[in-house]
C-alpha cells in the first residue's frame, strides 16, 4: 500500500500466467468474526512514537474503530523502517494487547514479495511468527502481486502458513486474509491461490488511482467480484473493502462518505480504511457515523 503508484500500473499491465494446484484448503469453520465493524491500517506511525499505544487506543476508541491492522514486516525484512531508515519491530504483544484491553482486535500485516527471486521463506516465518507467537487475530499479505506475480512463490507463501494454521492448535481460530487491487477480472493472475487460501479478502478500491468516483469504483470491483464467483463457486473467501484516505489529490470527507454508503448499499457492512496518519478530522468523522450525516 505503501506505493500508490504501483496500483495503476497493476490495474493496466498484464503478467504471465502460470497453472498451479492448490493443496491446503481454508479450514471449515472460515469464521465470520474477524473485521467486523470499521477498521484503520496502522502503517509506521508507531514506529515514531516509539510504540506509544496509548494515544492510538484512546482515539480509535474515540472514533468507533473496531480493529487495527499494524504492519509487522515488509517482505523478507522484519519489521518497518523508521525515521532512521532502520527496520522497528512495531507490532509486539504489549501493543496488541493494549488494543485488546480495549476491546479492539488487532492484526498484523505484511507485504507479499512474490518475485521469483524472493525470500518467500522468510516471508512466511514472519507471518506464522506473529500467528503463534503473539495473541494477534490474525494475519494480512498485503499488496499481493504488486511486488511480483509467480504464480509458484504465490503457492509456496501461502500454502505454508494455511497449512501452519490448520495444524497448529495454537493457530487455528486465526484468521488469515490477503490484500491488493480489485482486479479480480484479470486472467493473468493466479487469484484462485490466495482466494482459497485465505478466509478473508481486502480489495483495495482506490478511486483516486482508478480515476473514477468511489461508488464507480465500488460497483466496478463488484461487477468484477460477481463475474469470478459465477465461474469459481466454491470460493468461500469473505469480502471486507478497503479505501484509502489518501492518495492522487485530495481525499475528501464526501468521497469517504461516498465510499461508505456505496458499500453499505452491496451489503458490505464491514471496512478498513487505510491509513491511521493522512486520515483528516473530516474523514473520521464521517467513519465513526458510518456515512450518516
């Protein structure tokens, strides 16, 4: 999410395509109680404030958000950059449990480098890390197919962690989901592997980067949605809509607004928005009224 830029680029261009068979399936129980009500995408910020929860959980509570979902790695690496250019541990036990005191789930999240080159390795020990290692909820690949598109490091990512979740006892009440574009209708992508993999799915309906208003946006992505599900019937993968409060222009409270009420019209009642900081006193105003004016 971190680059924008990438999104239109992925929206245009196409990939080549690769056939793989998926093994792990998402466990039957595929639960309906993660990312319920309003979430926000907590990006670096903590890193800057030194893991200072307070302030975030005071506000998010303030503001009626539900759950958070902090960035734990980026790819290979471990962690987030901050001011200095280093990677911060910034998701730990004590800030996920601050968030669960107060009655907020959280989440961890990390990009999904899925070049041929790529450490998929280290990028799955990282996810099954904070799945069994930390009481957080679950876990987010963020950005998939926008840092690579090998259909066999695709595979190889996300079949090792359901199979971890599945097997382990410690891990199976989490929950794990995905997160990129909205271009389900692309037939250069491997999307059935993280749709069946995955419990939930993020799409990233950015319509300042697809250069249309949010409810276009919105209803184009379920235009998309609905046309894959007629020919992919047995993905069970739940649907939670992702805007960004940022991005080309200026983001306005009316867009989010927008975005809300075009959302709640399809039935999707549960969004993140993304992200903590660039979100304006407007914008979450509107996100704590739900649209309502």
């Amino acid at each position: 999410m971190k680059r924008l830029f990438l999104y239109t680029l992925l929206f245009v261009f196409s990939f080549p395509l690769l056939s793989v068979s998926v093994e792990a399936r998402v466990s039957k129980k595929n639960s309906k109680n993660d990312f319920l009500g309003n979430g926000v995408f907590i990006w670096n910020e903590l890193c800057f404030d030194d893991n200072n929860t307070k302030p975030y959980v005071e506000k998010a509570k303030a503001k009626g958000i539900k759950f958070v979902v902090v960035k734990a790695s980026d790819g290979c690496e471990w962690g987030v950059k901050n001011s200095r250019g280093r990677f911060q541990t910034q998701l730990n036990e004590s800030v996920i449990r601050a968030f669960h005191k107060a009655g907020i789930k959280c989440y961890g999240y990390g990009t999904a480098w899925l070049k041929p080159q790529s450490d998929v390795r280290k990028a799955s020990t990282h996810a099954i890390n904070v799945l069994h290692k930390t009481s957080a909820d679950g876990f987010v690949f963020d950005d998939v197919f926008a840092y690579g598109s090998d259909a066999r490091q695709t595979e190889r990512l996300f079949s090792v962690v359901r199979k971890h979740i599945n097997a382990c006892a410690i891990c199976r009440k989490k929950t794990l989901a995905f997160s990129t574009f909205p271009s389900v209708w692309r037939t250069d992508l491997s999307w059935s592997i993280p749709l069946r993999y995955c419990d939930y799915y993020l799409p990233q309906i950015y319509w300042a980067d697809m250069r249309v208003s949010p409810a276009q946006a919105v209803n184009r992505f379920q235009q998309g949605w609905t046309g894959y599900r007629k020919n992919h019937k047995s993905i069970r993968c739940r649907i939670v809509p992702v805007a960004s409060t940022i991005g080309r222009g200026n983001v306005t409270p009316t867009q989010i607004r927008e975005f809300i009420l075009a959302c709640k019209k399809l039935g999707y009642s549960n969004l993140v928005f993304f992200r903590w900081n660039g979100t304006s006193a407007g914008e979450w105003a509107v996100i704590k009224k739900g649209g309502r004016r």
